[in-house]
C-alpha cells in the first residue's frame, strides 16, 4: 500500500502522542501508585494539557493505551 505525505504525517503524530500519553500515564503512576481510571484523569490532574485528538482505547487496570 501506497501511503501519501498525508497518511504518513497521521502516523507520526498518532505516535508521537501516544508517547506523550504513556509516559505521562507512566509518571501518574509513579506518583500515585495506581493507573488513572480514565484519560480525562490524567488533564484534570495536570499531568496533560489535554487528550490528543483520536480515538485512544485506555484499559485502566494496566494503564495501557492504544
């Protein structure tokens, strides 16, 4: 497949965000000894500024995101 500057650039900032949230859900942890339940968690604790914009899936017993 063919993937235009377009797709590619989407990707990489779909990864690059995914970065930001993992670490910042990993520091979260850290410092509070447990996951976040949700993602909005993570903004209104100020960890994140905000919830990068995609459809993110986050299982809150392993604190994984995707």
């Amino acid at each position: 497949t063919i993937k235009t500057p377009t797709d590619r650039a989407s990707e990489i900032a779909k990864s690059a965000n995914l970065k930001i949230l993992n670490d910042a859900i990993q520091n979260y942890k850290y410092e509070k000894g447990k996951f976040p339940e949700t993602l909005e968690e993570m903004v209104s604790s100020g960890y994140i500024d905000r919830i990068p914009e995609s459809k993110w899936e986050y299982d809150s017993l392993t604190g994984e995101v995707r």
